[in-house]
C-alpha cells in the first residue's frame, strides 16, 4: 500500500477522531460542571464527538487547513517524493473524507478578492509550508527523537480560530508573568467571541512571528491534556475563571487545558508571543510513522 494512501487515511482520522486524553477531559468537565445550560452543551458536543467517529464524518464542517510536521532523526532523509507524495495523500483524504470546498480560484488578486468562486474538489485546498522538526529544537515541547524516526504529524486547522489568533510583540520588563499576562489578555478577549467553546488554546512564544507561530503549532502536534505543565495549568485556571463557558453559555468550562510552548529567545526587550484560541473540535491531530 502506497504511502499517499496511508497519508489520505491519516487526514481522515485527524477529521473524524477525538484524541484519548481531549474525550477524558470533556467528560470530567461534564461530571464537574454545575450549571445545567452548560453541562447541556458539553454533553451535546461530547454527542457529536461519538457520532462523527462513529460515521468517520468530519467533526465539523469547517474541515481545515492542512498542517504538515515532518519529525525527523538524524539517520533519515527526505526526498522530494516523499513531499509529492505528502501533497497527493492530502488530496486523497480532503477528497474521501469528504472535506468542505474551500480553495479559491484565480490569480493574486483573484485568490483575494474571491472574485472567481471555488474549486469544487475539495483536494484543491493545499497544505501550508511544511515544517521540520529535529533533536535540536530546545523548546518546552522538544522531543526526544531517535535516529531513525520519520513522523508525519498532520493538523487540520479551521479558519474561526485563526480570525481570533494573533501574533504579536511584548515588552516583557524581565517578567514571565509580565509576558504569560499579555497572552491570556489576549486569550480572554478573543474566546468571548470564538462562539465554540470550550477550547485549547496553544501559545508560542519565540524570536520572531515565524518562530513563535512554529512552537505553538508544535504545541498543538504534541500537547497532552493528560500530562500538562504547571504554568498551563495556571493558565487553564485563569481562563476558566473568565466564566464564558461552553458555547458561552457559562460555567465552569471555557478551556479544557491549554498548550504552552517556549522556544529559544535572543537578548532584546520584547519577546514574540503567538496565541491560537482552539474551537472544541481541536486539536485535530494523526500521526503516520514512517
């Protein structure tokens, strides 16, 4: 079997699965959660959760943008086929599943303007700039990568937490909190209009934009519910007391955990934060191990 077929399957699975640790979360939230309008949402989107693996349908119908992560030892190579082989897996996947058309059609300007409409094959839609991940990356999130290792990490991202994401400088005055304060700032505001809550929200913070929205997707590949830091638990905590809730109707449970990546940082005065509101679908995640 080729392994753009394996590729297709593991676009299927990210779509249409619910991670272990994101199923246990939502249910002790559920046992948890006083308020009777937000226990009924929980226990709603825990429903649509059962059916959409249950069906293999997408667990929603916004479907993504594909993320690619390529984890690689030191003893392993990537070819150029294997890169075609990862654009025509998507396609197949974006196709079988089948995902939402959303790839625009036309030149420079057309693509932004959407003067002239989409591509109906939903395959069209092609992945971001893939990223390589090695045994030297120093951040929180590193991992510890053998030799042989050839992982392909597949995340399908929606397009409602990238409007309330953002990227941006802070002047962190020699404080940690100073800094971990501006992204739950941003955090509090941007999940009040997310609508889809609850949420995992990731935060990158690195030396440049680039950077720092690398960590936190790495954040997104790699995180755990099951296994979180002190400071996301902190984090957690502070969100959770903004009272939005699921679905914003209140309660107990506005994130069901929270992502924290922090990479390497050069001598200057500000540090280059990246926050990502999750919707309650995400994170969409498969993994394929070469």
């Amino acid at each position: 079997m080729s392994i753009s077929h394996d590729i297709s399957k593991a676009i299927i699975k990210a779509s249409t699965t619910l991670t272990d640790d994101k199923y246990k979360a939502l249910k002790n939230a559920i046992s948890a959660e006083d308020n009777e309008n937000a226990k009924w949402a929980l226990e709603q989107i825990l429903e649509n959760y059962k059916v959409a693996q249950e069906k293999k349908f997408p667990l929603c119908d916004d479907t993504g943008i594909p993320h690619v992560i390529i984890e690689l030892g030191c003893e392993r190579e990537i070819s150029g086929e294997l890169i075609n082989q990862i654009h025509e897996g998507i396609e197949l996947g974006l196709n079988a599943l089948p995902a939402r058309p959303m790839a625009v059609i036309g030149d420079d300007v057309e693509r932004i303007e959407q003067s002239r409409g989409l591509y109906e094959k939903p395959g069209m839609l092609r992945p971001a700039s893939i990223l390589i991940d090695n045994v030297n990356d120093e951040s929180t999130y590193a991992r510890d990568i053998s030799p042989d290792t050839l992982n392909l990490h597949f995340l399908l991202e929606g397009g409602g937490p990238e409007i309330r994401s953002k990227t941006c400088r802070v002047y962190h005055k020699r404080s940690f909190e100073n800094v971990i304060s501006a992204a739950c700032g941003w955090l509090e505001e941007s999940l009040k209009m997310l609508g889809c809550t609850p949420s995992i929200p990731s935060i990158g913070i690195g030396r440049t934009h680039y950077e720092a929205t690398s960590l936190l997707l790495k954040s997104i590949a790699y995180g755990n519910l099951d296994n979180q830091s002190d400071y996301e638990k902190k984090i957690t905590s502070r969100l959770n007391k903004s009272g939005i809730g699921p679905l914003g109707f209140g309660g107990k449970t506005t994130v069901l955990g929270c992502y924290l990546n922090i990479g390497n940082q050069r001598a200057s005065g500000v540090r280059i934060v990246s926050v990502r509101p999750s919707c309650f679908v995400e994170p969409r995640v498969a993994t394929l191990n070469i």
